[in-house]
C-alpha cells in the first residue's frame, strides 16, 4: 500500500471523516497574500486530486485504513511539517523585500488580514509636548568626558520621549476641569454657597457643610495628599481626623492643652500635632505613638512628602527637620529673626519659605545653614505666605494690608499687589492657580479672567461670609472644594475650578485600598529623596560642578605627590641585535617628542589661520549687485 501523499501550502487533500479546521498560517490570508505580485510566485496552482469517471482512485490518493489515533497524530505532524515550510518561506521573502516595503508589510499585517487605516504613532503638537517638558535641552557648557557627555543626552532623550508620552496619553483624561459663568453682566462673587449647591448635583451638593465646634475653636485644618481624609485641631485641644466625604469618622481625643497646629505625614495612619509644650504623633485611632521632645514650643508643621521630612518652626526662632522614616533630626537651624508664626512649603523644589516680623521672607534648605534668599515684601510683618504647585508664583500679605505676587524664577520680584481694606490673614493656592485669602470673617478667592492669563487680583472670583473670624485655609486636592477653619469650627465651600480633575493613580489615588496603600508606602521608601539634594533649583542635580572637580583632582595629587591620571613618559621596547643601544633610544625618544611638539604647532597655526580670515571677512565690504565694471568706464567724466 502507498503512502499518502503530504500536504503542503499550495495542495490541499480531501480526507475522509470530519474535516480539521484551519489554522491563522493556514488561511489564504498570510503574508504572501499582502506582499506585491511581483514578488509572488508566477505558477501557484492549488491541485485538487479527484475521483477518476470509473469510480477508482487516482494512483497516490488512497487513503490507508489505520486507527483513529494514528491519523489524529499524522494529521498534528503534517501541521508542524507546513508551520515550519510556511516559515521558511516567509523568511525568504522577507530577505527578498526592500526596506520600505519591510515597514509597511510590518505596519499593514495582522493576523486577520485587515490594514490599519492610521500607521505609525499617532501626531502630537509641539505646544502639547512643550506642556509637558520638565527640564531644557542638554547644553554642553564646560569641556566633558565622552561617557558623562553620552549619559546627560542619553537622559535629555528619555526625559523627551517622556514628554511625548504624556502629550499623547493627555486625549485619554475623563475629566475636565469645572467652572462657574454668570449670566450676561453678572458678577460671580455676588453667587452665594445655596446657589451652587442648588445647581450641581447631589454628591457635589453634599461637599458643601458646616460643622459647630465653637466650645473649642479656632480650628485649623489639613487635607491628606489623596483629599480623601481631614484633620482638625482646636486652640482648646479638641483633635479629630475623619473620611470627610463619607463623613466616617476615625478618632476623636482632646489632649487637654492648647493645640498650634496638625498635620497629616505620609499616609492618613499617621498624623503630628503641635502642642503647647512639645510634638506628639498619633496613628488614626488616636493612639500617641510618639514624643518628640526635641521639638519644643512649635507654632507651625510642615510635610515633605518626598523626602519623608517634618519641619516644625518654634517660638524660639529655631526651623528643625524632623526624618520621619528613621525618627531622627536631620537639621535644626536658628532663623535668628525673633517667633516664627509663618511658614509654607514650595511643592516644587521642597524649599521652606519663613515670614518675620520685618517684613521679610526668608528661603530655607536643610543643607544650609544661612536662608538661600532673603526678599523684603512689605512693610510691616508678614502674616502669610502660599506657594502654587508649580513653584512659580508666590503670593505675601503684610500688616501694611497689601496682597503680593512674586516671581520665584530667579529675580524675586514683585508682579502684582493690591491694597485690600483689611489686610489678609491667610494665604491659600488651589492646584489650578485659584488664591483664597481671609480677611475677618470673609474668604475671597480670585483667578485668572482668561485662559493661560496671570491671576488678577482686581476683582475677586467669589466671595463667601463665615460664621467666624477665619483660622486656616487650604484646598482639598483633586476637589472644588475649599476647607476654612474659623472661631465656630469648619466650613466646607464649594469652588468651581479649583482642583485638579485627573489623578495619578500609582502617586495619590483617593480610591486605593488597604493593600494598595501598603505597596504604595514600601515603593514610596524606597523612593526618598535624600535632605542633602533639597536646593533652590532641583535641574541643577543633572549638572556636573566643575568647580568641586578640580578642586578634587588637586587634593588628590597633594595627597599622593602625583597625578594618577597624566600620561606616562614614552618609554621605547627593548630591541635585540643591538638595536636598543644608548644612542638609539636617544634618538627614538627625540623623535616621538619632536613629532608631538609639531603637532602642537599645527594646532596653534590653524587657529591662528581661522582668526585672520574672520578679521579679513569683517574687514571686506559685501558685495554690490550692481552691474559688473566695464574696461570703458576709465573714460567717464
């Protein structure tokens, strides 16, 4: 009995029984089908084998009458045997095609044939891509080692990619950013609270409540990094942190002495309270975990959520940081500017900022034990100061009843003021660039008027009255919402377009679970960022300090009594048959100095070659375009 014949790519065989189904490198539709016809084989004939006119069977076509096993297990061999034919022959006609047509074969194909009617990545405009830059260009400034210089543009290329990445993945954000129109000539500070409430929906409406505490009060307050948690804590020592949208409430304690300040630290688990005599940190049962004694008589807390800080300012005068992770004092540095009631941070680059009773503002960095800058504001003290989450902008309120922008890039100088009938207390940035500021018992916010514009203080954006004289004030991340503590307890209130409508969900999610908090804290620790790296321009970490490096290399060689890295004098090989004599080495040592020496002089040739033809280029007169001189023009008169 003869064998059956095997199938290949261009023979299909009829068999008995249920028909196999065909596999994706079995279709008509492979890389053959896309590819041009040139390329394709001119006589590709599928044969059929039929039944001859008698009845019987063609010479090689009968089918053997074997178990169904068998059959099942030749049928699995002739499907290997026509994957790896099929393979070789698309990799034949791969070699075979031109680059272009390699790109387009590669972007065209897929397993069901289709084409994509949109190849390549998508286009993105180079203002979107300019939105998302974080740093400039590499620009080589000093003279640098090959492999330094391949590293910086190495990472000046990814950080670009980076930038493209998030201006194509900025068309995939759900949410946009609310606001708050007015009819035609209506004014929006005149919209009451009840008025927005009425108009949004029912969840947003239930962001919009007051809370009575007026046997403890003043309150102030403190958002978690997710704006899912609240912490208050009263002048009389009432301290409470609850789920403010849920209204679930996780501890309530009163400490029995006067409470300055409270702030939540890296999670909503743990959180610092400045009492009257020392710190004291708390978990979110309200257990008292720590004293810190070293910290004494603070007035104002301070977060750093990045490098893991707690800076605390003291009725002394003294700004301490305080390593939360290891529990440890990383500095404590005298401001000598007399009580220290005023303090902020800037998100951007981790910079304290201090206001004193001189009217001044001084910067802070852990590393330094001098401010960084020091800027006059106004001319009396300085009750407040606020940083926007870009680290731009920064906004001083003085007793001189005067509002103040500065310009922190470089020139610290003052944009925009405006004198306001009762001077502002307190200072507060949304994440979109909104300013809050207290005045009494009346909280005015302004914004920008237009898209892309610089804030206006002319005219405030809305206006909302108090049940008291205010405390404290900060926006709520990621919510329209802003928190004010006052003399009577709390007050939630509703700011269209203040927060940021999309969150990262792998930094602050408001949503994560327990476990996801747990992973997010280990990844997080792993991250920090040392307190030695806080400086007023966080780009200069990608620099190289030239200056330090060569006062390195001259201590080093001080140290040894040579330099490591100069070239060894030429020492010529040793030569048989008398060939290394004294003379000889003489003259082979004279030679590689002397052909050293002219290259030195050809350097200093050519460039004394290339300055003189500058000179004669700025010497020469351009060109006229007029007509070319003639050899009759001698005669002219």
């Amino acid at each position: 009995m003869e064998a059956a014949p095997k199938p290949s790519s261009k023979a299909q065989v009829k068999t008995k029984g249920k028909k196999q189904p065909l596999r994706y490198w079995e279709g008509k539709a492979d890389e053959a089908s896309l590819l041009p016809s040139s390329l394709t084989a001119p006589d590709s004939v599928i044969v059929t084998k039929r039944k001859r006119e008698d009845g019987t069977q063609p010479r090689g076509s009968q089918v053997s009458k074997r178990p169904k096993q068998t059959q099942r297990f030749k049928s699995k061999q002739n499907q290997k045997n026509l994957k790896s034919k099929h393979n070789q022959k698309h990799l034949q006609l791969k070699k075979d095609l031109r680059p272009n047509q390699k790109q387009e074969l590669r972007l065209n194909h897929t397993l069901s044939g289709a084409q994509d009617p949109f190849p390549g990545p998508a286009p993105v405009s180079e203002n979107a891509v300019k939105k998302f830059q974080r740093s400039s260009k590499f620009v080589k400034k000093h003279p640098l080692k090959f492999v330094t210089e391949d590293k910086l543009k190495a990472a000046t290329d990814e950080e670009e990619e980076t930038s493209v990445r998030a201006a194509q993945a900025e068309l995939l954000l759900s949410e946009e950013p609310g606001f708050l129109e007015g009819e035609d000539g209506e004014d929006t500070s005149t919209i009451c609270q009840a008025d927005i409430a009425e108009a949004v929906d029912i969840a947003s409406a239930a962001k919009h409540f007051d809370l009575n505490l007026h046997q403890f009060g003043p309150y102030r307050l403190n958002y978690s990094r997710t704006g899912r948690h609240l912490a208050l804590c009263g002048r009389r020592g009432h301290v409470a942190t609850f789920d403010w949208i849920t209204k679930k409430l996780m501890c309530e304690i009163n400490v029995m002495e006067a409470v300055r300040d409270i702030r939540f630290l890296h999670s909503e688990t743990l959180f610092a309270v400045a009492q009257k005599r020392w710190l004291h940190i708390y978990d979110n049962q309200g257990i008292e975990l720590h004293c810190v004694r070293r910290c004494d008589r603070i007035t104002r807390l301070e977060f750093l959520p990045f490098h893991f800080l707690l800076a605390t300012a003291s009725e002394t005068g003294f700004l301490t940081y305080l390593d939360v992770s290891v529990g440890k004092i990383v500095a404590s540095l005298a401001a000598r500017a007399g009580r220290l009631d005023v303090m902020t941070q800037n998100p951007y680059n981790a910079i304290i900022h201090l206001g004193h009773s001189n009217g001044t503002v001084s910067l802070w960095c852990p590393a330094v034990k001098e401010p960084l800058v020091k800027i006059l504001c106004h001319r009396g003290g300085v009750r407040s100061v606020a940083v926007d989450s870009s680290g731009m902008y920064m906004a001083t309120s003085g007793l001189d009843h005067q509002v103040k922008i500065f310009d922190l890039r470089g020139k610290f100088q003052p944009l925009t003021s405006r004198a306001l009938p009762q001077g502002a207390g307190h200072l507060a940035f949304s994440q979109r660039g909104l300013l809050a500021g207290g005045m009494g018992d009346v909280v005015n916010i302004w914004r920008a008027q237009g898209q892309g514009s610089f804030l206006s203080l002319d005219q405030p954006y809305l206006t909302h009255r108090l049940p008291g004289h205010v405390h404290g004030l900060q926006f709520c991340p990621f919510e329209d919402v802003l928190g004010a503590g006052h003399s009577r307890g709390f007050s939630s209130i509703l700011v269209p377009g203040a927060g940021e409508p999309n969150f990262d969900g792998l930094e602050s999610n408001p949503y994560r679970s327990h476990k996801q908090r747990q992973e997010w804290e280990v990844k997080a620790l792993l991250e920090k960022i040392p307190a030695e790296l806080i400086d007023l321009d966080p780009r200069n970490l990608g620099e190289i300090d030239v200056i330090s490096l060569e006062q390195k290399k001259k201590e080093q060689i001080e140290r040894l009594g040579f330099d490591p890295e100069a070239k060894a004098p030429f020492q010529p090989k040793q030569k048989k048959k008398g060939r290394s004599s004294t003379a000889n080495l003489v003259k082979r040592k004279t030679k590689v100095k002397d052909q050293k020496q002219r290259e030195k002089v050809r350097q200093s040739q050519q460039q004394q070659d290339q300055q003189q033809k500058k000179k004669k280029k700025k010497l020469t007169p351009p060109l006229s375009t007029g007509p070319l001189p003639s050899a009759l023009d001698r005669f002219k008169r």
